[in-house]
C-alpha cells in the first residue's frame, strides 16, 4: 500500500519510519536484454541462456545494477511525495548485492525512510531499503539511497 504525503512538512513527520513492503516484479530475460543493451553490459551470464545454463548459477542473471536501478519504480509504490516541485536521486551511501537474482525471479523492496534532513529549498531523505527474492534466504541488494525534495 502506497503512503502518500502532501509536501515536506509531512514528510518530515514519517523520519523513522518503516514504509513497507512492495508488489513484486518478475526479472524476465526481455528485461535483462534491454537493460544490457542500454548499457553495453553484454556478459554471457546475464545474455546467453545456453552457456549461463552451464555457468555457476545454471541460468541467465540480472545485472546487479538492473537490479538497483529498480528501487525507484519499487520505492515509489511505498511513498508518494505530492505537493513538491522537483524529485531527484542524490546517491547512495552503500549498496552491497548479496544474491543474484536468476532469470525468472520476482524481487521486492522493503524499505523504511531512516532520516529526513533539511537542505537547501527542500529536504533530503535517507532510506534503509532490502531488494528481497522471492523464496531465497538471502536478498538481491542492501542499500541505504538519498533522495532530494524541493518545495
């Protein structure tokens, strides 16, 4: 369920907080492809199903920043910010990949916002978020994103 808030003021009031978990997304070796080939990131393990069958994992994987590069469009099925002029990524603190997540998978974030800071014009959010895999014990990312709000 998506928590929406009309400005920073209201933002502020959800430092702390968990925000929940998101509807899955399934990894389908299209999505893997075209991410590959946005990148000029061609490696056999995530692009040729024949020889990845026969790699460490068995199968095709996502590339480990096809999966980062999700988190917005599964962030923002938790939160909805409204009521501000412009929405930026500012970066990352840490992100470590402790799974891969094979062709076919369904991932989900888990996310809690962990700080809500004033800058300049706006604010920056701080948010704890855990990129999980469908059935497996580890999960596909950790990472910590900052994100910037303007009124």
């Amino acid at each position: 369920m998506t928590i929406t808030v009309n400005g920073l003021d209201e933002l502020k009031k959800l430092s702390g907080t968990d925000l929940g978990t998101s509807d899955w997304i399934e990894i389908t070796q299209s999505r893997i492809n075209t991410f590959a080939d946005a990148t000029d990131d061609h490696q056999w393990i995530h692009v040729d199903p024949a020889r990845a069958a026969e790699g460490p994992f068995g199968t095709p994987i996502a590339h480990g920043y096809l999966t980062l590069s999700l988190f917005i469009p599964l962030f923002t099925g938790l939160l909805d910010v409204q009521g501000v002029t412009t929405k930026v990524n500012y970066g990352l603190n840490k992100v470590r990949f402790p799974s891969p997540v094979k062709v076919g998978s369904r991932i989900r974030l888990v996310a809690r916002l962990a700080e809500v800071e004033e800058v300049p014009g706006g604010v920056q959010i701080v948010v704890d978020g855990t990129i999980e895999i469908e059935g497996a014990a580890k999960p596909a990312a950790v990472l910590q994103s900052l994100s910037r709000f303007y009124a």
